[in-house]
C-alpha cells in the first residue's frame, strides 16, 4: 500500500516506524518545519522528521498547506492509497481529504467521541479517567468528527502522568493503525459513525491550565497535576511568588483546612482544598530556586499559623 505519512511529535514516531518495518510504502514524510527550542534556541527537527530521517525517507516540511499549490501538487502526483495522519498539527483541507482512496487516516488519543481536540491524553488524566484508549477515525472537515475505524480501551494507573501514558498509546496506536489499514484493504473494516451527542472536548494547553484552584477537591488538583506533566504543570503563589507543585498526593488522615491554607504537620506540608479535602505537598519549587523536598521548604520557610496559598 503507498501512503503518505503526516506527523509531527513523539507520540507520531511509532506509527511511522511500524509502517516501514510492516513494509508499507511512505512515500513521503509531511512534518512541520523546525523550530527554535531550549535555553539556546537552536533550531531543532521535530520527532517524525528525525525518525523519518533515520530510515531514509522522503520528507517535506510546509509551513503552510491549505492554498499551497506547490504542495499539492506534489500529492496528487503520488497517487497515494492512503494518508496518515498523527498529531501533524495542522487542519487538513478539503482537497487532500479527497485524495486518496481509503481518504485519511488518524489516530486518535482517545476513545471518540470523548475528548476531541488537541490534548486528549492531558485532559482524560486531568479528569480523573481511569479508562482511555485509541481511535483510529476517517478524517472529515471536523474536529475529529470522523467516522470510526477501529477503537481500543486501555487503563490509566494512578500515578500515571501524560508523560508515562502517552508512550504506552502511541505504541498501540501504532498496532491499531496496521490492523486498520490491513483491514481496509481486505474489506473487513467498516466505518461508524460518532455519537456526537456524548462528545467531549480536549483543548489545547494554556498556561493558565496550571493554576492551582484550592477550591477544587484534593484529588482533582492530583489529577489535574498529572495530566499537565511536562506542561504547563500546575503553580500557585506563596509570599508573592510563583510555587510549582511538582509532585502532591491527596491526605487521607488529617483534620479539615480551609481552602489554600498551609499548615506544618507531622513532617507533612499540608494545604486545604475543597469538600474538606487536604492536599499533602511533596516536591515543590519557588520561583529563582531550586526543588526540594516539601518538608526541607516547610523547615526553611516556615509557614505561619493561617497562612495562605493562591
């Protein structure tokens, strides 16, 4: 089979890595262009490219592909039997939805019609899932509002975080993938159409995402904590100045604080949250400082008595 393979990060790669050992034919690799990144602000090639790059194949990296001619020009002369389409980062147009004969193909992080949108791992972690999965869906000119090819449920543990999940779906978003294309071409996978009424959405990250509400239960802050690892994490202020939570569990044996409140116990830093709940600190950081134990930041700021968070 030829495809076309469009994807940009790491949770891309495995896809991509899968179709060239399962002996498809990647006629092309559409990845976005580099971009400056760290604290030197080198130009650095996205994940797919760097892959696509190992095994020899052939990429291009438009900045723009809606109206750009040159571009498709260069598909429709391929002829491809299918494109792919994995956390590319860019909507795809009418014209290159009509392309190929078994259309475009995505993988999804998520069991569709829940969490549509740019960061379904996140928010199903944010939300306290417990369940999630991959979708592999017929792209149409939605938010992937596509039919459904072929789904699969997976656990999330509790302490995962999106940077320990995402790994372990990419990779069976990669196995779903070649079931799915197999499938297409031997007529024994079909489309469904979603169930639009039980859709969700995931949108992309903000900054202000990681803003502590202390009104929020215990657990929602753990959750919400977990699901915005690496970015954009979760903060608060203390004496003026930001406080990353780096890592916070839910106490289950203290007495009831107000909302935000801190308080020293036991060898514990303590901070109180919605319903009664306590948020037991573990790591933190202050801003221009390095992380450290939460005990070690209780010791060497002493919070006073009714002294706040937030």
């Amino acid at each position: 089979m030829n495809v076309v393979f469009c994807g940009t990060p790491r949770f891309a790669v495995p896809s991509l890595e899968r179709l060239v050992v399962q002996g498809f034919n990647v006629q092309l690799v559409v990845t976005q262009p580099d971009r400056p990144q760290g604290r030197g602000m080198e130009m650095t090639a996205p994940p797919v490219k760097q892959a696509a790059l190992k095994h020899g194949l052939p990429i291009t990296q438009p900045e723009k592909i809606k109206n750009n001619l040159e571009f498709r020009e260069q598909l429709t002369a391929l002829r491809s039997d299918a494109i792919i389409v994995v956390g590319y980062g860019r909507i795809i147009p009418p014209w290159m939805l009509e392309l190929p004969r078994h259309g475009n193909i995505n993988v999804h992080g998520s069991l569709l019609p829940k969490y549509r949108g740019a960061a379904p791992i996140q928010w199903a972690i944010a939300n306290g899932e417990t369940v999630t999965g991959v979708t592999t869906m017929h792209l149409d000119e939605g938010l992937d509002t596509g039919d459904i090819l072929l789904q699969r449920e997976m656990p999330i543990l509790p302490d995962d975080t999106s940077v320990t999940l995402a790994p372990r779906m990419a990779e069976i978003g990669a196995d779903l993938l070649m079931e799915t294309l197999r499938g297409l071409e031997q007529g024994t996978v079909h489309r469904t159409k979603q169930d639009h009424s039980r859709s969700s959405l995931a949108p992309i990250l903000r900054k202000e995402d990681a803003l502590v509400d202390f009104n929020r239960t215990a657990a929602e802050i753990h959750n919400r904590r977990r699901g915005f690892q690496p970015w954009p994490g979760a903060y608060t202020q203390f004496r003026g100045k930001s406080l990353k939570i780096i890592a916070a569990r839910p106490a289950a044996d203290s007495a009831s604080l107000p909302s935000g409140e801190l308080r020293s116990e036991r060898g514990k830093l303590l901070v109180g949250c919605g319903q009664g709940t306590i948020l037991e600190l573990q790591q933190v950081q202050l801003e221009g400082k390095k992380a450290m134990p939460a005990h070690d930041f209780a010791v060497g700021y002493q919070p006073k008595p009714g002294e706040r968070l937030g």
